[in-house]
C-alpha cells in the first residue's frame, strides 16, 4: 500500500509483519515535514495495532536516509512559516522518542548512508542493522546547525570521545565501524538482506498463536545471516586513544590545538581532515555541538530531546543574532559556493554564557514547548 504523500513512503503489510519503506530515492530518502507527520501516525496506529507485531523499516535505493529536508526547512524561515518549522521539529523528535521506546520491535535496515534525521530515527532503536554499504555521518555543524534528533544521547554513549569526534567534524564512518562503535546492532552483507526479511516474515507468521513477539525470536533469526565484518587497518576507530586524548579536552580550542599537536607528531590525514573540518565550521556551532554531548552523557533520551527542541527553536528564531543556521544552509544547498559568512568568525569570540542560552527554553508566544510522555526506554542494545 502506497502513503498519502504521493509515494514518499511504500507500506507493505504481511502476516504480523509490517513494513516501511523510504521512497525519495533521487531526494537521498530525505525526510519531508509531511513524511514525518505520517510516519508519525502510522507508527503510533501500528503499536496499537494488534496484527502488527513487527515494524522493518529500510529506504528505496542506495541510500537509507540522508537526514530531514533542510532545505524545505530554510525555505520555510524565508517565507516566515514558523509554524510548519515548529512543527517539523517537534514531530520529528516526537517520532524519534516514539520509535526509541516503541512497545514492538523495530529492524532497522540501514543499507546506504544514514545522517541526521536517518541516524535519529535509526539510532536509538533495538535493531540497527548495517552493510558493507553502510555509511554513517552527522555533518551539521558544517552547514551552521548541530547534530540534534536525539544525537547528544547516542554518541554521547559511544566508547571514550567518539562521539565528540564525530560531532564536531562530521567524519564518516562504515558500517564495520558503527559495529565496532556501538552504533550498530548487526552486520548483514546487502546481498543476504531480502532473504533476511523473508525469515523473518516467513517464521514470525507461522507462530500466530501468541499475541506478541520477543525481541529475542527477531535476534535468533536476524543472527542466522550476521556476519563479523573486520576493521581495516586504516580505520578511524583504531585511533581511538589519539580520539581520546584530543577530544576529551574541555573546550572546542583546546582540542583543536591538541589536534594541531598530534599533526605535528603524527602527520596522520585523519587529524589533517579533522582540522580542516573545525576550521571551516561553524564556531558557534561547534561550540553548541560540544556543550550538547557533554550534557546528553548525563541526561536521559527524553531530557535530551527536549534540550534539542529549544536549542533548534533558538536557532530557528535566530535568537542571540544568530544567523549561522541560514547563512550556512544557502551556502551549501542554495548557492552551493560554499562561502560561509560565519558570525562569530573565531571561536574565541563565541562566550560559553550564550552557548548555555541555547539550551534554555524559548520565551516567544509563536513557539512552544516539547511536551513528551513518560515512556519506558528499552536498554538500548549494542550487540
């Protein structure tokens, strides 16, 4: 069965087994305002749905989801339509936070990139399964946003400073690495992924009798295709004392001069490319990315989610004069010059007292506030 958004979204039920799939292929699966709506209601009516006892979710084409469309979002800004921007952010979180503590198991099958808004749909849930095409990223920070939809709580749960690492420079990873990480549950070659799907559907519907699946009958049969993929020698992950050392410091400047100091010992491309990255993001953004982690490690998925909506309600609003968000989106998907006019320029311009304000709830009779529910939250898994 086809969605209500021309296509955007392909729903296919089979006994106890429902699936979802991403249909923008040319648009990267990227996740409209209207897409999250109705992945939002369907998913809401298939936890109470008792047919439906299973979700699987993948994309159309190379590409799980490349993030939320930030470029209906800056148009949206431009045309004044804060409404549609409250909304989007809202329901996105809201979908996030429902799909991290659904009642039901949900597989994941992230087969191609997954960023932003992907990895925040993705990353919480109990089965996160990725390929040998699996590509990782949170590039935010680099178009003048920060990694959001629940972000600050799963890398802030990565081993040591990961997550720093891969928040402040956007770094990719592959799918051995999300493994390796944590960001992932299971590996399955793409071309075992179709047969894997029919397992599932073909064991979950002869056993009608009980009312309910356990998520361990999903792991027995996801892990008679898994396989231990290697880390190549090269791999970011296997410098992981370095990541460490360099973004455990406290500030953004400080780890960008432990950086400059390993580069000068090492010379390693790694740090050369981290550097560059920082260098060319946004200061206030990295600064708010780093603030962001540091304060999901000590907070639950809800509270992480709520201080995301006012940090995106602020940037929005542009509060503080900050323009970054705007400046940094048109110069990457509207001019694509990729000439950025970041305001503060330096990161020693940007004063952590109006870092901390981005956290704060906004006061502005046009916004309002992120109202979660108190939902149990299953462990995440990272095996």
């Amino acid at each position: 069965m086809a969605s209500r958004l021309n296509n955007e979204i392909l729903f296919e039920a089979t006994p106890c087994v429902q699936k979802v799939t991403l249909n923008r292929p040319t648009q990267l699966n990227c996740l409209t305002f209207e897409m999250i709506g109705e992945l939002l209601r369907t998913f809401e009516e298939y936890e109470e749905d008792p047919q439906v006892r299973v979700v699987i979710v993948k994309g159309k084409g190379k590409v799980f989801c490349a993030g939320g469309d930030v470029v209906r979002v800056i148009q949206f800004m431009l045309q004044g339509d804060l409404y549609c921007v409250k909304e989007f952010y809202k329901n996105q979180l809201t979908l996030d936070y429902l799909v991290a503590t659904y009642k039901k198991p949900v597989v994941f099958l992230i087969n191609g990139a997954v960023m932003g808004g992907g990895a925040g749909l993705s990353m919480n849930a109990k089965f996160r399964i990725v390929t040998e095409n699996t590509v990782f990223a949170m590039p935010e920070a680099s178009f003048g946003h920060y990694p959001d939809v629940g972000a600050s709580y799963f890398l802030s749960r990565l081993p040591g400073h990961f997550g720093e690492y891969l928040g402040l420079t956007g770094a990719k990873i592959n799918g051995s690495e999300m493994i390796a990480s944590g960001l992932a549950t299971h590996f399955v070659y793409s071309k075992d992924i179709e047969s894997m799907e029919n397992a599932l559907c073909q064991a979950l519907s002869l056993n009608t009798s009980s009312k309910s699946v356990h998520e361990s009958d999903v792991s027995r049969i996801i892990k008679e295709f898994v396989r231990i993929p290697e880390l190549k020698e090269g791999s970011i992950f296997k410098r992981l004392d370095v990541i460490n050392r360099c973004f455990g410091k406290d500030t953004v400047e400080e780890i960008l001069f432990a950086l400059e100091k390993e580069n000068t010992a090492m010379n390693d491309k790694w740090i050369t490319n981290a550097i560059k990255s920082m260098k060319l993001a946004s200061p206030t953004s990295l600064k708010i990315t780093l603030r962001s982690i540091r304060e999901g490690r000590k907070q639950t998925l809800r509270q992480c989610l709520i201080r995301e909506f006012n940090i995106s309600s602020h940037i929005v609003l542009r509060s503080f004069n900050y323009n970054d968000f705007y400046e940094g989106g048109k110069a990457i998907f509207f001019t694509k010059d990729k000439k950025f006019k970041w305001e503060p320029s330096k990161l020693e311009q940007v004063h952590d007292a109006i870092v901390m304000q981005f956290s704060e709830v906004v006061h502005d009779d046009r916004w309002s506030y992120l109202e979660l529910p108190e939902r149990e939250q299953l462990k995440r898994s990272k095996l």
